[in-house]
C-alpha cells in the first residue's frame, strides 16, 4: 500500500512541475540507480587484474577460486604469489564450488565435445572435464563449467603447477588463514629423520625377496617337472612288472601242465628267462617307488618353500611401499556424511591414459561429535616447517562451524594418527565436510568433494567418467552406493582395518590387483571434432573418454 500511495504522490507531482521537471527527475534517478548489466559486468573484470605477489615465489600449494569475484589466486607458503581474473561456468552449467587437485595436465588440449576448442594449458580437476586452462575472458562468467585463465597467465603456472596440487573452488571469496590446533599432525624429528634410510632398507629386503621367491618358484616348477617325468617312469615300470609276472606265470603253469619230459624241459626253460626278468622289474619298481617318494617330499617342500617366499615377497613389498609413502605428503579427508576417514599419498606411478595412481590403503570409521549438526567445509594445509612441527592454513569455503570448532569435534584414531602423523611434512593436509567423497574420486585422483548446496551445473550435466560409469553398471559398483560410486566400491582396505588385517589390499600389492588388462573395458573412441569453419571455438570443455589399462604398479 505504501508503494502505490508513493507512485501515485510522484506521478501527481510529475504532472504538476511539467516535461522540464521530468527530464531532471529522470537524470537523477539515472545517476542514482546501482550498476547493473553491463556496466556491472564491466566493474567486476576491473575489479580483480592479473598480479604477481613482489617477492620471491616459492611452489604453489593451492589455487583458490572464487566464483563471486571471477578470479584464481596461487598461494605459496608465504601468502599469495599470483592472482588473476577468470571467467566460470554459466548458469546452468555453473562450475562446481568444492575440493579438487590437479590430476592431468595438457600442454596443447583441445576439446573432444566442443568442436576441437583449444584449451592451451589445460590442468584437468575432474575425470568428467572440468580443467583449468587459458581462454578468453568477457569479464563474467561465460565458460561451459571450465576455469578460463587469461592465456599467458595459465602458460606461466602450467609449469609450475603438479600433480596433486590442491584447486579449491570457493562460492565467495576465500584464503588461507595462519591456524593452529592440537588435532593437526605433529611429526616426529627422529622418524622423519630414519625415514629415507626405512625406505632404502625396506626397498633393499624387497628386492631380495623378490629374488628368493622367484627362484623358489623356479625349484618348485623343476621339481614338479620331475616328479611328473617319474610319474610316467613309474607307470612304464608298473607295466613292464606286470608283464614278466604274467611271463613267469605262464611259465609255471605250462609247468604244471607239461604232459611229458620235453614239453616239461621246455616250460622249464621259459621260466628260467622269465623269472630274471621279473625280478629285475620288480626290483626297478621298487627303486622307482622310493624315489618318487623322495621327490614327491622334495616337490612338497619346494611348494612350501615357494609359497611361503610370496608371502614374504608380498609383505616385504608392502612394508616398502608404506615406508616410500612416507616421504610423500599424507592428505586425510574426513566425512561427515559417511563418518568415515580417508587417507591418500601419490604413488607417482604413472597412469598410461594420463594422471597418477594415488594410494588409498586407509580408510576407517571416524568419531565425529554431534554428528547431525553441519560442519562446513574446511582445507587445513601444513605450508611449511616450523622447529620441529609443521605450520598450517585453514580454509573455509562452506556454512557450518567455524575451523576450530570442526576440529574440536572430529576424533582421528589413534592407530591412524601414530601410522601417519610421526613423518608428515609440508604439503600434507586434512579437509573436515559434511560432504562424501564425489564420485570422481579414484584411483587416479587425490579427493574431490563437491558442495551439494551450490549450483553444479558445469559438474552434473557432463556425463560420468568411464570409470564411473562402468563402475555403476556392475563392473565395480552399484547404483546404491550413497553416493561413492566408483571410490567406495574401490577399497576394500575398510574391510581389512575392522577385521583386524593387512591395512593394504590382500595380495600385499596394488589395491585393485594386478590380473587386469585393457580388454576388462570399453574403450570408446576420442575423434575430435571441429567448427563448420574449421577453427577452433574458444569455449566450453570436453567430455573426456577414458581408455585404462589395468596395470599393477609397485615400487620395486
């Protein structure tokens, strides 16, 4: 009521002061509106200008994005070291805000769906095609999902960036604060100092042991091979006994049957050649016998002695594996949704099909208190070394506690905390969610979380990744997974840490196994496409197929 009684006082005095009057009013009203539209878009794009911090840069530890803004900035341990404006994902095709790493980087990319669109410098963040790469930038955003880049900045920081390096995509603006708080890994100078010495020692007994079992296994086969040689020499000597006792008792009975002194003289005879010859098969059977009673012990302890060398090959190897990841940054995803605990390393074995294969031999009920009220979302990183700890960030990106609060309430066992807390090092991380893992997590990837209160459109209308897909059609999962998809119906290792187990897969090697090949999948084809003009769109990103190669991956 108050409103329409407003217009109509305006529009009465309008009336009254005439068309002079009104062009004025119209002015002011003009230079006292708010920004909006272009104008707006064009504040924002000179709101944040591409930058570098004046100092001395160190290696970036993390990329934060923000949404709001439209810009990335890199950050080293000392603080901020690059910073530029981006442009994101549409509405309806809105990048997805959350945790991801980089797990594939692509010099020269060009896009499978989007009609060959070059996308320089691509850092891939998901399997499904969602990457930071260089493009063009209106100054809002305008991307299919992807992180466009202003393209000498992303050819600055593909170098610089790895494998691993944590990209989180904030709704608002976000960085890393200084934090500190008991629940954070405190390392052990003496363990972290015997660590590459375990490691070297461990490879070292590895490495023997491999030796030895591959040479059991060899006596093994070669004794087997005997023992099945004699075999068939026991079967040629059981007949040739049956034969000249079939002579000898042909003999005596034409013996018995002889009806005079020649045809007696005669039988007689034939027993005399036949009975030697008996005697010398049973003889030789007998021998026989012992000795394949000897090979057959032999050939039992060569078995034995095998078996028990691939055991101790595969619990030599893991025990080398585990004490090589110790040298490698640890990263723990705690879930509020699953109540679980997480536990990652990079394995730096290569992917054939792209990406590295990261370790998941970790993964545990977790104690989170008040377990129905939200967390939030929170990114604690260990930035540097500091006397004998480690100095951390937090990062918050999501409504809920506040980070001190969020740890305060997560209870890390302590069988979890004494395997990996003693050798943790910069890089190493902890990330607290009310959010499961994304079904984008795998074993190619560190942990990707999306937050399920912002809009995902850039996320959820790409289609799934191959292994996602084939995981979800029963290959490796199932449709009701609560949301893991391809990683939970991966790790088995749950099972083994309750039971009381190996915290690794049970074979000692690769969690997935190593029997695998690339005939276990489909390998759609990647053609690439381009514009009805023949140059490539500047938008958008690809769908990515995958083609993998089940491939065992060691450290020996």
């Amino acid at each position: 009521m108050a409103n329409r009684t407003t217009t109509a006082q305006t529009t009465a005095a309008m009336r009254r002061w005439g068309p002079r009057a009104i062009v004025t009013l119209a002015m002011v009203v003009t230079l006292a509106a708010p920004a909006s539209g272009a104008g707006a878009k064009q504040q924002r794009r000179e709101a944040t200008v591409e930058a570098t911090a004046p100092r001395q840069s160190g290696e970036p530890l993390m990329a934060i994005v923000s949404i709001a803004s439209q810009k990335v900035t890199f950050y080293d341990a000392e603080g901020w070291i690059y910073r530029a404006p981006v442009s994101t994902g549409v509405k309806g095709r809105e990048t997805p805000a959350g945790v991801f790493a980089v797990i594939e980087k692509d010099k020269d990319h060009h896009s499978t769906l989007y009609d060959d669109a070059w996308m320089p410098n691509m850092q891939r963040i998901t399997w499904n095609g969602v990457a930071l790469h260089g493009g063009p930038l209106p100054g809002y955003a305008a991307s299919h999902g992807c992180i466009r880049m202003p393209y000498e900045f992303a050819e600055k920081l593909f170098d610089k960036a790895y494998i691993g390096m944590r990209v989180i995509i904030s709704p608002e603006d976000a960085a890393p604060v200084e934090f500190s708080h008991p629940a954070l890994f405190v390392p052990n100078k003496d363990a972290i100092a015997a660590a590459p010495g375990r490691a070297q020692a461990a490879s070292r007994e590895a490495a023997e042991a491999a030796r030895v079992a591959e040479e059991a296994k060899k006596a093994a086969a070669t004794t087997a091979r005997d023992l099945t040689s004699l075999t068939a020499a026991l079967r040629k000597l059981e007949q040739q006994k049956a034969r000249t006792a079939a002579e000898l008792a042909f003999a005596d009975k034409a013996i018995a049957n002889a009806k005079n002194d020649q045809a007696k003289a005669k039988a007689e005879e034939l027993k005399q050649k036949a009975a030697p010859k008996a005697e010398e098969a049973a003889t030789q059977l007998e021998a026989a016998k012992a000795d394949a009673t000897a090979k057959r012990d032999a050939a039992a302890a060569a078995k034995d002695a095998a078996k028990a060398a691939e055991t101790k090959k595969a619990d030599t190897a893991k025990t080398a594996t585990e004490a090589k990841l110790a040298l490698e940054p640890v990263s723990v995803y705690i879930s509020r949704s699953t109540q679980k605990l997480y536990v990652r390393r990079n394995t730096h074995k290569a992917w054939p099909d792209g990406g590295e294969v990261f370790d998941s031999s970790i993964e545990v009920p977790v104690t989170i208190r008040d377990p129905n009220r939200p967390i939030g979302t929170h990114i604690f990183t260990a930035v540097a070394r500091s006397g004998s700890g480690l100095r951390w960030t937090a990062v918050t990106i999501d409504e809920g506690d506040n980070a001190k609060d969020a740890l305060d309430r997560v209870i890390i066992p302590q069988d979890v905390l004494d395997r990996i807390a003693p050798t943790a090092m910069p890089r190493s991380s902890i990330i607290v969610s009310d959010e499961p893992l994304s079904s984008e997590t795998n074993y190619r990837t560190e942990f990707v979380a999306v937050l399920s209160n912002q809009p995902q459109g850039g996320f959820i209308t790409r289609k799934p990744s191959m292994e996602d897909r084939i995981a979800r059609t029963g290959g490796w999962g199932s449709e009701d997974d609560d949301g893991f998809g391809f990683f939970s119906q991966r790790s088995p290792q749950a099972n083994n840490y309750n039971s009381g187990n190996s915290w690794d897969s049970p074979s000692g090697s690769n969690w997935w196994g190593q029997q695998g090949n690339s005939a276990n999948y489909p390998q759609p084809g990647t053609t690439r496409r381009r514009s009805s003009g023949g140059q490539p769109y500047y938008y958008g990103q690809q769908r990515y197929y995958q083609q993998p190669q089940q491939q065992g991956w060691g450290w020996q």
